[in-house]
C-alpha cells in the first residue's frame, strides 16, 4: 500500500485547477498499481479536494481525516458541500478528530494526522509563508518527520 498525503491552498483559482490536476495525476501514476494506492486528505476546498477526486479517478482508495465534529456544518461552503459529500460518501476511511469546532488546535491535528500516517505528501503550494497550520506549516512538519514532500505549483497557477 501507498500512502500519500496532500496539503495545499483552500483558494486555487479556477484556471489553476486542470494545471495542478495533471501534475497530481503525473505523481499518481508514478507511485504505481493504483490499487494499491490510498490517498489520504482533510477534503477542504482547493488542492485537497482535487487531490481526493484524482485518486479515486486513477482508482486508488480515500483515507478522509475531518478536523471536527461540526466540520461539515460550520466550515464547508454551499459551493463545495456537493463535492464534498461525494468524497466523503465514496471515502473507505473516515476519522473523525475529536473536536466539537473547527480551530487552529483542530486543523494541526489533522494535519498531524495526515503527515503521520503517509508514505509522501503532495503539497500544492506557492511557497509562501503560511500561517501556523497552514500549507507552509504542513510542509515543515513533513520535513521534519522525514516525510518525502512533491512541491506543486505549476506555471500559470494562482491563488484567488
């Protein structure tokens, strides 16, 4: 089994999406039988929701790892509820941090979580400074844990 992670912008734009896309389909096909494969991801909007839909379209499997319990309530947005009870839906794995709210505490957990459990992490990142939880913190946690970590951001992405 391959485990790989994803962090990344809540904020791509639009046109960035297909971009970052292909890169993440490139990185998936590299890691081999897609069987074998299980993406793990937190599914908030931007890169972690593109990154869940390209795993279970290359026909790997769907770790979900949700910073609260009120998450869906509170934190995803009307334009990304669809999406995000479809992955949730087709998800094998489900854990739930143990959290009421979604918050700073809540979000490096799941972090934590993602980075500790993977093989490789993606990180769709512009390579800005980030606040603490943020892309930036992620991808210093990984390295810090000795977790492989693939930078996207490919020419012609943005942040909106």
């Amino acid at each position: 089994m391959t485990r790989i992670g994803v962090t990344g912008h809540m904020n791509i734009t639009r046109d960035s999406v297909p971009l970052i896309r292909q890169e993440i389909d490139r990185i998936l096909s590299a890691a081999g039988n897609p069987e074998a494969l299980l993406g793990v991801s937190c599914l908030a909007r931007g890169a972690d929701s593109v990154f869940a839909q390209a795993v279970l379209d290359a026909g790997g499997r769907l770790e979900v790892v949700l910073p609260s319990r009120s998450y869906r309530d509170r934190k995803v947005t009307p334009d990304h509820a669809k999406l995000f009870d479809e992955l949730v839906a087709r998800a094998a794995i489900v854990h739930m941090m143990d959290f009421q709210d979604a918050g700073r505490e809540a979000y490096e957990a799941a972090n934590e979580v993602v980075v500790g459990t993977c093989d490789k992490l993606i990180a769709i990142w512009d390579g800005q400074p980030s606040e603490k939880g943020g892309t930036g913190t992620v991808v210093e946690l990984a390295r810090v844990k000795g977790v492989p970590v693939e930078i996207i951001w490919p020419l012609g992405a943005a942040r909106g």
